[in-house]
C-alpha cells in the first residue's frame, strides 16, 4: 500500500487519546449502525438527513439533539472540510444521534473522471480523506458521485477513469472496513440500472454498492425498476421526491414517485438499514415535517 493512502494511524491514536476510540471503531458493514441489543427485533428502515439540511443558530451538538428531537436516527456529514472528530463525539454522546457516513464533499469539482491527472489526484485525495473521517465519525460509508460526462470525458472515459481511481482507494476501504457507495445522479452518467451494476461489479471489490438515490432515478425510469436489478448492491437510501410539475420541488409522497411500490421492492430485497433524506431542509418544523413524511413513507 502506497504511503499517501495508508490510513493515518496517527489520526486514530491522537483521537483515541482524545476519548473518542469508541467512535473510531463504532460498526462495520457486516451489521447495520445502530442495531438493536440482541435478541431485540431489527427496524427495517432508519431515518437520517444530511448535515446541511439543519439550518439552525447553534453547535454542532445543538444541531444533533434538534434531529434526535424530532425523530431522526441519524445523519451523514460532509467531508473532506467537516467537523472534527472531537466535535461529533461530543455531539453523538449529548444526542445519542448515530453518523452512518459521509458525503465526499469535492466529488463534483475534483472528479475522478476529469481528463486531467492532477484533478483525479485530488479527487482520490479527498475520497480517501472522507474515508478516514468516516471512520473516525463512527460511520461505515462515503456516498460518492464517481463522475460526470462532459465534453473532455466521454462516457466511456468517465467510466475508465473512474473505476481506476476508485481501486486505488479500495485498499484504505478495505483497512477501514468503510464502504465507497455510488450514487445516482443527473452527471449524465450511470443512467440506467444495468450500467449502475455493471459499474459497481467492474470496481471488483464488495466495498463498492450503491448508494440509491429514490427522486433521483425519475428523470430515467420508475425508482421501483431499479431496485430488483441493483438488488444487494443497495447498501443505503437517499429518499426525495420528484414530479413534473415541480421537480424536486415536491414534497415527499407528493411527486412522481410510486413510493408503496418501491417499498415494496425493498422489502423483497428484506433491505434493512439508513434512509436518508436529501430534501430541503429548514428548522425545527420543517425538521419535523419530513420525519413524519418518512415515517409514512416507511410504514407502506
């Protein structure tokens, strides 16, 4: 393993010193973050926003105790650029809030499809930084977007590209035990439930799955159509509406989205763990509001 990917040991013994070992080495992906004491029953579906969607006045733990209040399980933070381990240990213990993962938060401007090496340099740089910070937030993912067609990438170079860059991250994954979870988006690229499969089973590694973006996949095709043909590749769940009328405007259950037939076909995979909501976001009420619209969503 080359030393720029080795994991910074140094990082983990500063943050164990620190009291935050327990955070460090919280879940792997052989279980769901969060699980229940043994012996306990499972819950299918557990309910997160993103960091960003929390817009309110206050700390980090401030932020954390308003989602607990509300009724989320958890949240995805963002990094390369997030807060410090010390700050969500702090506000995990307060909260008892879990941070299942993070979002690579450079993934759109240093693209591991750019045609230039220096960009996909810093584009592996910053996915393995937000590989480590999983790691030390507790979590057991990095939600990445692997590229984008444009006109110096084609299709068929995003895709090369791409999957190059993310091998050379898969040993610090692999160390780690951080999943790289690819998400569906409107990058023109992945378009289809066939290619997303192929693209994930190509990276040759059980670290890499998908990170299913629900409102996402109406601009291509029925949510419901994608999940039996990505099937155990689907680790986690970015739960949005979308509609023709409003776009990603709609409220959740308002859009085009059939959500008792997708639920229905996550239950056939017995999918089992996050769900995230990637919606706008606002204060206590607005919070509040898209819990309960969740809740509904998970009860189909």
């Amino acid at each position: 393993m080359s030393h720029e990917l080795a994991f910074d040991r140094r990082m983990f013994l500063g943050a164990a010193a620190a009291g935050t070992l327990t955070a460090l080495c919280a879940g792997t992906t052989s279980r769901l973050v969060g699980d229940e004491p043994e012996g306990e029953p499972k819950v299918r579906f557990k309910k997160a926003v993103k960091i960003g969607m929390v817009q309110v006045d206050g700390s980090l733990t401030d932020k954390f105790k308003l989602l607990k209040e509300v009724g989320f399980d958890g949240v995805d933070l963002d990094s390369p650029g997030g807060a410090t381990p010390d700050e969500v240990a702090a506000a995990k213990e307060a909260s008892g809030l879990v941070v299942h993962g993070v979002v690579d938060s450079v993934h759109w401007n240093q693209r591991l499809s750019d045609p230039s090496a220096d960009v996909r340099a810093k584009g592996l740089e910053a996915l393995t930084t937000a590989l480590k910070m999983s790691k030390a937030y507790g979590g057991t993912s990095v939600l990445l977007v692997p590229g984008r067609v444009t006109d110096d990438a084609t299709y068929e170079q995003c895709w090369e590209r791409s999957i190059a860059e993310i091998k050379k991250a898969l040993p610090v994954a692999d160390e780690l035990e951080i999943d790289i979870l690819i998400e569906n988006v409107w990058n023109d690229f992945l378009t289809d439930p066939k290619e997303t499969a192929r693209f994930i089973d190509e990276c040759e590694s059980p670290r890499v799955g998908s990170y299913f973006d629900v409102g996402n996949a109406v601009r291509y095709s029925p949510p419901h159509e994608w999940i039996p043909v990505l099937g155990k590749r689907i680790k986690k769940l970015d739960i949005k509406d979308y509609g023709a009328k409003n776009g990603f405007g709609h409220e959740l259950l308002e859009g085009d989205v059939d959500w008792p037939r997708v639920i229905a076909e996550l239950k056939k995979l017995d999918y089992r763990g996050w769900g995230t909501a990637e919606v706008r976001g606002g204060g206590r009420d607005r919070l509040a509001d898209i819990s309960a619209r969740m809740d509904k969503i998970f009860a189909l």
